[in-house]
C-alpha cells in the first residue's frame, strides 16, 4: 500500500469518528432523556478528544509528506483529497486536544441552556454560558487563523463554512442585495396587503402533518419508508438535518395551526438529505466526499423549499394530494390564492418562517451583529439591545421578547459563529442554478407542474450535489454556470416570480 492509500485508510477512521459524533449529537436533540446531559456532553468531550488524536499524530503528518512527493503523478481528486487534508492537519496539530474537549463539551452545555433560557424567554440565562464559549471559541480561531494565514478572527470564522471566503466578498454580495431587495419588499409587502391567508391557520392535526412530511420526503427522493430507506424524520424544537450518505436524518417541528411551517421545514431539511445522499460515493470517507461548503449545502435545502416548493406549478400538482391527506382541509381555496398565501411577504421576527424575499435580510442582520461581536464593537451583553434595534431599522418590526428575538436560532449556542452568512449565500448560488438550468432543461419548470421532480434533482445531483468538495464554493460557481458569484439572477429570479404572481 503506498503512502496515499494508507493516509486514506486513517483519514476513514477519523471520519467514522465524525458520523459517531454526529449520532450522538441527533440523540442529543431527539430522544435524550434531560438527565442525560452531563453524560452527553462527557461523551462529545472523549470522542472529540479521540478523533483530534488520531487527526493529529506524526504518522498521519509523516504520510502526507511522503504522498505529497508523488502530487505530479496524481489526478485531480488525490490533489484535492492532499490539499485539504494538509489544510485541516495543519490547522489541527496547532489546537491542543486538550482545548479540542473543552470547546466540544461547553458547546454541549451551551446549547442545552440555551433550550432552557429560550423556553423561558431569559436572555440572562443564557449569556453566561454563550460568553465562556465565545471565549473557548477565540482560543481555538486565533491558532487556525494563524495557520491558514488569514487576518481577521472573523474571516476565519467564515473560512469554516465558506472556504475561501471573506467577510469583504461577502459585503459585496450582501450589498448586491440590499439595494435591491429593500424596495423590492416594499412592493411586495403593498401589492399582496389585502391577500386573505388565514386559511393556512386552519388546524391540521400533528398526526396528519406527519403523514404529510412523510409523503413530501417520498415525493422530492427522500425514502423514509422502503426497506432500503436511508433517512428518517423525528420532530425537535429547531430543524436539522444530520448524517452521511445512508444514514441521514432529518427534524421538523409541527403546529398543529401552521401547517407551512412544517410543510416548508419538511422541503428544506429535505433538500439537506438529499445532497448528503446523493455525494460522490466514490468519495466517502475521503477529505472529499463532504459538502463544498455550507453556503452549498443550503442552496440544495432552499432550491427544494423555494424554488420548487413555493411555485404555482408545485402547488398545482401538490394541492389536490394535500387535500386528500388532510380530508380536503384546503377543498374551498383556489389555486391561486392558496400559491400567494404560501408566498405571502410580510416583514416578520422569525428568520426560519421569513418568506423568500425578506430572508435574506433576516441573514444580514445576523452577519452584521456577528461581524461587530468579533471586531469588538459590541459586547455579547449589548446582543439583545442591537438585534431589536436592527429588526426594527431593517425589517420595521418590533421584538417583543429574547425568544422571538437573540434567542430564536442555536447557532450561537452550538459555536457557530460564521455560519449565518452561509444562508443568504445559498438565495444568491440558487439564483446562479435557476439561470443555468434554464439553459440545459428549459421544461424543468413544467416538470414540476406533473409531480416530476426526478430529472430536477438529477440535474442538481449531478452538476452540484456529486462534486462534493471537489471545488471550493466559488469555484464551484464558475465550473457549473462560468460565471463569478453574482446575486443578480437570485434578484431578477424575485423579481420575475412576484410581480407575475402579485402584479406589480
């Protein structure tokens, strides 16, 4: 066995570790009893520990050199798996393990205060235990920082979910953004005003939601139900989706009088399985075979929700079917008006029940706020006073409480820091997508209006899903539509659908 193909028989071991990890964490959101938590987080410290170790040995450092004197014989994939290999090496051997469990078992903790101080809407309960983990946090970013030779925390940070990525790339893009979705929700707030949704809060029972979750997972590829299935939806306070190639899990949250919300939660976390399930399986348990990034893996989740979910021609195909599962709950409600009550624009508190236009505003603001945070303009006490005051100033909204407000997400709870970004960034690579398509499949879109969604996801597995980490964000970018990442085909992609649907 030469040096390359023993360096990848180690790098499974540690990858294996990983999906461990990744069980226990779902365990931890799922079906945990609360005792638990103490022994939880003693389990996320040892297994983190154990897979820091074996990342960080000499003879995973002396392997890496010895493949790396045959690169020039090597193809693209062995370079890829090299580099990134040696980038994480490089960045791990820096971090004592001894940090390593430290920060794995206070974001264990952190989060699970977090739960308590969000059902009890009591910032003050949570602050403590967030600011012991930005602190463990800074200790670890201000070693990788160094390692990967970038210059701010915060880019660092960014550097996690978006390779390659910085928060002036980001600026860019988000200003692309701004200036044209601002009065862009404007007019679509005015022109769908006088739109009657109250429909949607009809009361579906939490039995009934389930059957229809289930049926969406059949429909969009994700098989819960055959003896070959490789997924499963359990139901938590916030959705996820964790897991790898076969084994991959998805979490909604159901109310029994807001059937979107599962509905769209269902399609999102969907979208999510579907890109682990469908990476390169020659790939697995390679530095390659994961996602190119978060920013990536987001744009699957929210082309499934938005750009397929959200559409006339969806719906079209889907309305009758929701009838019969819900004994013709929606009977009386016209095909259009049920399309633009899902696509209702409102300026609202709650990122993950923002409509598709002001979403990304909702992420801006977060990007803002953690930009701030890790300059040091701001304190992690001033949190709650500068995310109201920008709720108010961006989206005119008022936050009432810490759980519609600085506590709605776990992010901050789990560590997350840079991550926020990756959401809106998935909006402007799906825009990319769309244009694309519509130049390979143009009848994509009548596809959908028959229930077909096969040659959709297809497409997508096949340009994007399959390529895994093969390319940077970026450049994945530019390998599938030959073009830099531009937000303006998400923003004409706005702009074309709502003024069809709202007139304007």
């Amino acid at each position: 066995m030469n040096a390359y193909d023993e360096l990848m028989e180690k790098l499974k071991e540690i990858a294996l570790i990983g999906t461990s990890i990744g069980v226990i964490y779902w365990d931890l959101e799922t079906y945990m009893p609360p005792a638990g938590i103490q022994l939880r987080s003693e389990q996320f410290s040892v297994l983190s520990k154990i897979g820091h170790e074996k990342s960080t040995t000499p003879e995973i450092g002396n392997l890496l050199e010895a493949a790396e004197k045959e690169k020039d014989s090597m193809n693209e994939v062995q370079k890829r798996n090299l580099f990134l290999a040696r980038r994480e090496y490089d960045i791990d051997t820096k971090i004592p393990s001894e940090l390593v469990g430290r920060l794995s078992k206070q974001q264990a903790i952190a989060n699970d205060v977090w739960k308590k101080a969000k059902a009890a809407k009591d910032w003050k309960m949570f602050e403590p235990e967030l600011q012991k983990l930005i602190d463990v946090s800074l200790e670890k970013e201000e070693i990788a920082m160094q390692v990967k030779g970038i210059s701010t925390i915060y880019d660092s940070m960014l550097d996690q979910f978006e390779r390659n990525m910085t928060a002036d790339m980001i600026d860019k893009v988000f200003s692309q953004l701004r200036d044209r979705l601002v009065p862009l929700v404007q007019k679509c707030a005015d022109a769908s005003e006088d739109v009657d949704a109250s429909f949607l809060s009809r009361k579906i029972p939490i039995d009934v939601q389930r059957k229809i979750a289930t049926d969406l997972g059949n429909l969009i590829g994700y098989d819960t139900t055959s003896d070959k299935a490789g997924g499963r939806i359990d139901e938590v306070e916030h959705p996820f989706t964790s897991g790898y190639y076969d084994d991959v899990r998805v979490t909604v949250h159901y109310y029994e009088d807001n059937l979107p919300s599962s509905i769209y939660a269902m399609l999102h976390e969907g979208g999510h399985a579907l890109y682990e399930q469908n990476l390169n399986r020659d790939y697995m348990y390679q530095p390659i075979g994961v996602a190119a990034s978060y920013g990536i893996h987001e744009s699957m989740s929210r082309f499934i929700e938005n750009v397929i979910g959200r559409t006339p021609q969806f719906w079209e195909y889907y309305l009758p079917r929701l009838n019969n599962l819900t004994s013709n709950a929606f009977s009386d409600i016209d095909l259009i008006d049920f399309v633009r009550g899902v696509n209702l624009v409102k300026p609202s508190k709650i990122r993950i029940e923002a409509d598709e236009v002001t979403y990304s505003l909702h992420v801006i603001i977060r990007f803002e706020i953690e930009k701030a945070l890790f300059a040091d303009k701001i304190t992690v006490s001033e949190l709650p006073q500068v995310w109201n005051e920008k709720y108010a100033e961006y989206l005119g909204v008022e936050v009432k409480d810490d759980t519609e407000g600085v506590l709605q997400d776990s992010h901050w709870g789990g560590g997350a820091y840079g991550y926020f970004p990756s959401y809106a960034l998935g909006n402007v690579y799906d825009g990319q997508w769309v244009q694309q398509m519509n130049k390979d499949m143009p009848e994509w879109s009548s596809n959908i209006t028959k229930g077909e969604l096969d040659p959709i996801i297809s497409w997508l597995a096949k340009k994007i899903m399959n390529k895994a980490s093969l390319y940077d964000p970026a450049d994945l970018v530019r390998h599938v539509t030959g073009s830099d990442l531009d937000a303006s085909p998400f923003l004409d992609f706005l702009e074309h659908k709502y003024s069809q649907m709202f007139g304007f």
